[in-house]
C-alpha cells in the first residue's frame, strides 16, 4: 500500500506562508505540516524525527521545504538537513523563502528568453539590479551572475554599506558583484546609461525607475519588474507588460503578472518533482532557474509548431 505523501514546511519566520502551502496541495502532496520560529539549530533533530519514524519507503514519500524571510538563514538549514541524511533514510529537500528563489529565477528565464529572440546572451549583459539587497533581488544577481552576466548591485541610500553586502555575497557564493550608485536621479540615470537589463525589485508599492532616468539610454534592452502593487516600480512596464517595446523607446517591457504566471508554473514543477523522484533532490535557485527555462522553451516549441 503507498504511504500518503507528507512536506514538512520548515521556516524561521512566525508564519507558514499560505501561498507556499496552497501550492503543495496542488502539486500533489497529501499532507503539509508547518513548522514555525525554526532555528538553525533545530533543523538536525526535526529531519532526524522525519527520518526514522517511516520505513525507507515511506521516508521516499516525504519532502522538507524551507521557507521564511532570509534566504541564506533558508539555504544553511537546506544544507544542514541534507548533511544530516544517510542511505536509506534519505528524502527530497527544497529552499524558496518567501518566493524569492521562483520569482528570481522566472524573471531572469524571462529576460533570457526575450535576449534570445534577438541572439543575445545573459552572459554579454550588463545588469544594474534596484532593490538589490532584497530576497528577489538578491536571488536575481546570483543566478544572473551565475550565468556570466556583469551584475551591479544599486545602492539605493548608502554605496558602502551595499558594498559591505557585495563582500558578504561573495564570501558566501564566490560571485564577485560590482556596487554602483544610486542614491539620486542622476545616478539613476548614470547607470542606466551603461546597464543593458534593469530589474526592479524593491519593496512593493514604491516606484524606483522613473521613465526620465532611462528614455534616452542608448544601452538599455530591456525592463524587468516584479512589483505588481500600484504604482509600478518602474513608469511604463504594465503589470502584464510580456516583451512589449515602451513607447518612444527600443526598450522591451517585462511586467510583474508575466514573472508571476511562470513562477507559480515552476514551484509547482520543483514540488511536483520532490513528490515524483525515486532518488533524493536538494533544489534551489539554481534549480528553479532551469526549470523555468525549460518551461519557456517547451512553450516556445509549442507554438511555432
């Protein structure tokens, strides 16, 4: 008789987040228990307690998710769990706190897939990310840089601490990334002016682009952004923007409902694939970058066939 599934939502913040537990539901999981205010230093002992209450068997129909609000907090107990495991008390883990890895990844495969329509590469990019010290923002500048893109963090108030904040990403990831400024409009510009991809990922609600910061740019393809809380964070990209030119410019559009639709699609494929695997998985953002790749391509096979 097959055991029912079970995903254990670990996270350190005070709340399991619904969006993520509506989404294993649909994915197929037949229970999800929530575990709040996790600490590091708990996560050996709840996998362990997963672990052997089940026959090898049943521990292939159990998954561990961490959420929560900080990414890195998220990804160390990703990895201390995984350390913990031995054959055949093994099971599938996967980190996507607060969204941040699935919205990161959809939006960079999206910008990869506009780039390519034109035979451009992430890798000849320069990207300037705003709300860069952000979840999202963070995730972006990794899997961007990851795939040989020139990634600016903008400094929104102050360039040395965002500085401070590169050093800390690169003793963690070993991604060197460059810190511009952007604490005014005519820094805003400045960067916008060399950048060849803008992502927005600031808080949601607060407008950072304006259009007179990148109307003139010579070098600007393309406009992501993932704020879809009125007003947008940058003037001109419509939530349901998907590639579109802005008007009066050569400067596609990617909007915030557009990253969305293939985020949901690509967290739905991670945990679908946790539930699938006769062999443990450890997915990130990584791993959402690929699969939200491979979805669009699947999707652009379709039609033009």
């Amino acid at each position: 008789m097959l055991k029912i599934s079970i995903l254990h939502l670990i996270t350190s913040a005070k709340n399991a987040s619904p969006f993520d537990v509506n989404m294993a539901y649909d994915a197929g999981f037949d229970k999800i228990m929530p575990y709040t205010n996790v600490t590091l230093d708990e996560v050996l002992a709840l996998t362990q307690d997963a672990m052997f209450s089940r026959s090898p068997s049943g521990v292939k129909r159990e998954a561990l998710f961490f959420g929560g609000r900080d990414i890195h907090v998220a990804l160390e107990m990703q990895k201390a769990s995984a350390l913990s495991m031995f054959t055949p008390f093994e099971m599938s883990t996967m980190t996507d706190p607060s969204g941040a890895f699935t919205t990161a990844a959809a939006m960079i495969a999206k910008i990869d897939a506009q780039l390519n329509l034109h035979n451009h590469t992430l890798a000849s990019q320069t990207i300037a990310i705003f709300g860069a010290s952000g979840t999202v923002g963070t995730t972006a500048a990794l899997i961007a840089a990851a795939q040989g893109a020139n990634v600016q963090l903008v400094a929104h108030k102050d360039v040395a601490q965002m500085q401070t904040y590169a050093d800390t990403l690169f003793e963690q990831y070993g991604f060197k990334l460059q810190v511009v400024d952007g604490t005014n409009d005519a820094a805003k510009t400045q960067v916008l002016n060399s950048a060849t991809v803008a992502i927005c990922a600031a808080v949601a609600g607060v407008r950072v682009l304006e259009s007179v910061h990148f109307m003139q740019s010579s070098s600007l393809k393309m406009i992501a952004d993932v704020n879809a809380v009125s007003p947008s964070g940058a003037e001109c990209v419509e939530v349901m923007s998907d590639g579109g030119l802005i008007a009066g410019t050569q400067i596609a559009a990617i909007g915030a409902l557009m990253i969305g639709q293939l985020k949901y699609k690509t967290q739905q494929k991670l945990l679908q694939h946790m539930l699938a695997s006769e062999s443990p998985v450890h997915l990130d953002f990584n791993n959402a970058f690929e699969v939200s790749r491979d979805i669009l391509s699947v999707h652009s096979v379709s039609i033009s066939a």
